[in-house]
C-alpha cells in the first residue's frame, strides 16, 4: 500500500517498455518473451498501470499464504517456522520495489511456485496434476526462459523415487510442451523459425565476450568479426557489452538483432566455451559465489542498471528512444496508459521507503546462509523424513538452480536473485523439521480433544432383540447409538 501511494502509477526498468508494446498489440518479441506482455494485454481494457503493479503485489503475497499453507499442511512445519519462512517474500524491500516494477519476475515467480506447490501436494503423483503442473511451468518457461532447465528438477522429483512415476511425468512433459511450442509456432508464422526468441545466441555471447580472448586462441575466419574489442580486464559487463556502442552485435534501438548476427553470436559463444573451458569456469563461479553472496551490493552490471532497483528520490519522465514494434518508450506508455504514464514520487511514503529499503532486505550473505541451512538439513544423517525431504530437496534445487541459470547462460543481476527467495527459505524451514512436527494420519485437528478409550464410547450394534423392541414400542433409534455417541465418533 506504500509503495502504491508512493510511486504512481507504476516504476519503469528499460525492459519494461518493450513489455508494455507487446501488451498494446501482441506480436513475437525478438528480445523478449512474450507471458508477461500477454498478461499486460489481458488487463489493456483498464488503462491503468496501477492496476498491474497492484496484481503483482497480490501475486506475491498469494504465493506467500501458498508458502505458508504448503509448509504448515503438507511439509509439517511449525508454525512459527513457516512465519519466519515467509517474512523475506513479505518484507524485503528489493521485493517490493520489483514487484512495483513492469518487469516479468513477479509473474515468473508466482507461476513457477504454484507449480512447484502443486508438485508438493501431489502425493500419490496422478497424471493429471502433473500435467497442471507441467501447463504452470510452460506459462512460467515463456514468461522468462531461464525457467526452461527447470523442466528437468520437476521429472527428476517424478522418477528418482523407488517407484517412479512414469505416467505422470510423459504427462508433465507433454504438458509443458504445449506452451513452447505454441509460442514457437506464433514465433515461425511471424519470422519463419521455429524459436522462443530471435536473441539467444546473442546473449549466449554476452556471457562469453566477459572472458573471450581472441588474441590467445584465434577464432575461425567467419567468427573473428564477434571478437570482443578491448582487452578482457577492460570490459564491460556481460549483458552490457550486447547493447554498448560499438559492439559486434550491431544493437540499436528499435531494431531486432538479424538472423545472420544470432546464428554468429551463438557459433562464437559455443567456440569460446569449448576452448577457454577455464576462463567460462571462473566467471561464472565469480558471479555465484562472490557476487550473489556478497554483503553488500555493487553498482553491477552498471551504477545505473542497479540503481533502477532502489525506489527513486524523485519523479522521473519516460525515456524518448524508439522500441522495436514501433513507436517510441513514451508514446507507448502513454498508448497503454491513454494519459501521463511517467512515475511520480510522493511524500511521505516515497521517504519512508526509500529508508525503509536501506535496511530491510536480504544481504547476499543471508542469502547464502539460508541455501547453506536448506542443504545441510538435506543430507543430515538424522534427516530420515523422507516424505518432507525429498519436497524439501525439489524447493531447494529449484532456488539454486534459479541463482545459478543467469551466470551460466546470461550474466549476474540483483534482481535475479529475488525469485529464488521463496523457495530456498522454504528448504530450509523444510528440511530441519522435526519428525514429531509432521501431521500424522490420526491427529485430530486443531482445537478437538480425543476421548479416552472407554466401553461406554466403544461403537456397538444394537443386539436384534433390541431393535425389535424399539421398533414396535413406537421409538425412534439409531442402529449405531445416540447422536451423542456417533458425533464422538466422527470426531475421533
């Protein structure tokens, strides 16, 4: 509700522009996939940005409450603890700040947990729900394809069991399948290939031109053209070096990166991974180790990147370039918005989160602590719960694997590293439950007492001597004793 009042009616990040063009009229991205925009163009009717900020907050706090019922119900974990799990989704600042942002992760987010809830709860696994599930990965896959690999965790949690689930996961797969391939299906009518997206190679690029050295291992002839300009210890960031002037990517804006350019970028990143193993090895172990971990947060991949993610001190306009589909960053938000779109900061609120923000958030340290829990929880040699570990060990794959796809594929961000919040703080509560914590099959719920075991509560039928004699006395009776006695029996 702060950030409502204090930043109206929306924050912009430079993606957002092109995600709010794809809700205005929806057409195949080259850049970007398309989930996000199709939800922007579901809520077009309202013209209102707000609005959608507003849906992400109550996404996020739904997939908190799901957290919640998930820890508490299925994974029996006190209460208290499953509180303690959910406090950073509630209350991190850099979560609230993103979920106020038109940017794809909280959609991201909140489709990849309900999807991994629906997993948890899907206990003995019928195909049916696993094919839920694998439709609730699809939709998360073409809102951000970092979750594409995740596919993998989700079959592995169906079939390394002793009875492996073989059914459900063809279903989970299939399921899954129908999102891609509905999105690569749009994307060929449109561009004639079968692709989520026109700039996979490009990116794939971005991460290797951080270590490429042509001038100790020479690229074939049709390659040297994507050799990174300056020395390496000169470079810029990863994901920076794509869009900077003068990049063999040929970047400018409003324009798509031609087929020829994508296929280059890829062959030069599969040739750089293959022969500079070493040098890929130690940057990506840099950015998930020491940048993810770190306490305190640097100006990366830019100063000015990174300061998007703080709440601004100030109102700001809308940036003038064009974006690809037509029409410049402006005229677009003001199409979507049908008014004024740019971001107007407003007192006191806008003070109180900007405070606010400089010590209530999740230290990268605290970060790494909460994953190191989850683990050791996970292969503690008293850990013998199997029915909590092994959701346990899906929520913690899943949240690693979401901070460590970024620095294997694209490059390192901040905001990376908010969507596997949830499920490593989830992991860890998981993981360390004790064994008497879990609800068994015959607790009565909460509140209900059980009766002492006594002949007088004990279920009996009436001898047919009996129920002759109630019968022709005019009597009404009940062939399993009073109401007294059978609503005990119901609740015990």
């Amino acid at each position: 509700m702060v950030a409502a009042l204090g930043y109206r009616p929306a924050l912009w990040f430079n993606d957002s522009y092109d995600y709010v063009r794809i809700g205005l009229s929806p057409f195949p991205h080259p850049l970007r996939a398309d989930g996000y925009g199709l939800m922007l163009w579901l809520l077009k009717p309202f013209h209102c940005l707000a609005l959608v900020v507003a849906v992400q907050h109550i996404l996020m706090l739904g997939t908190a409450v799901l957290g919640y019922r998930l820890m508490v119900g299925a994974l029996g974990v006190a209460r208290p603890w499953a509180s303690l799990a959910g406090l950073p989704v509630l209350l991190d600042a850099y979560e609230i700040d993103l979920e106020h942002l038109l940017l794809s992760d909280t959609l991201f987010t909140a489709l990849l947990f309900a999807a991994t809830a629906v997993l948890v709860r899907t206990e003995p696994a019928s195909w049916r729900r696993a094919a839920a599930v694998g439709v609730l990965l699809g939709a998360a896959a073409v809102t951000r394809t970092v979750g594409v690999p995740l596919i993998f965790v989700a079959a592995s949690y169906l079939l390394l069991r002793r009875r492996p689930r073989w059914a459900a996961a063809a279903a989970l797969c299939a399921a899954f399948a129908l999102p891609l391939g509905g999105m690569a299906l749009w994307f060929h009518a449109a561009n004639g290939r079968y692709e989520l997206s026109g700039a996979d190679g490009i990116y794939l690029w971005g991460r290797t031109a951080a270590f490429a050295d042509c001038s100790k291992h020479a690229p074939p002839r049709h390659l040297s053209r994507m050799c990174p300009a300056l020395p390496p210890e000169q470079r810029l960031a990863s994901s920076s070096q794509i869009w900077a002037a003068g990049s063999p990517t040929g970047w400018r804006h409003g324009h798509a990166f031609t087929p020829e350019t994508n296929e280059l970028a890829s062959q030069f990143a599969v040739w750089a991974l293959t022969h500079q193993t070493a040098a890929y090895a130690k940057v990506v172990a840099y950015d998930l180790f020491v940048r993810t971990f770190s306490w305190n947060r640097a100006g990366y991949p830019t100063r000015g990147t990174e300061a998007l993610y703080h709440f601004p001190a100030y109102s700001s306009p809308n940036a003038s370039f064009p974006v690809i589909g037509g029409g410049t960053a402006d005229s677009v938000a003001r199409a979507y918005e049908k008014g004024p779109a740019e971001t107007h900061a407003s007192d006191p609120y806008a003070v109180f989160l900007r405070g606010y923000q400089k010590i209530f958030y999740t230290r990268g340290t605290i970060l790494g602590l909460i994953a190191l829990v989850g683990l050791a929880g996970l292969v503690r040699p008293r850990n013998r719960a199997r029915a909590t570990r092994r959701p346990a060990a899906l929520l913690w794959t899943t949240g690693f694997g979401l901070l460590a796809i970024p620095p294997l594929t694209v490059d390192f961000d901040y905001r990376y590293t908010l969507p596997a919040l949830p499920f490593l703080c989830m992991a860890a509560a998981a993981a360390w439950r004790r064994p008497h914590d879990a609800p068994s099959p015959g607790r009565l719920p909460q509140g209900r007492r059980a009766l002492p075991p006594s002949p007088r509560h004990a279920p009996h039928r009436p001898r047919p001597d009996r129920l002759v004699k109630r019968a022709t006395s005019g009597r009404s009776f009940t062939p399993w004793g009073s109401g007294r006695v059978r609503g005990r029996l119901r609740r015990g």
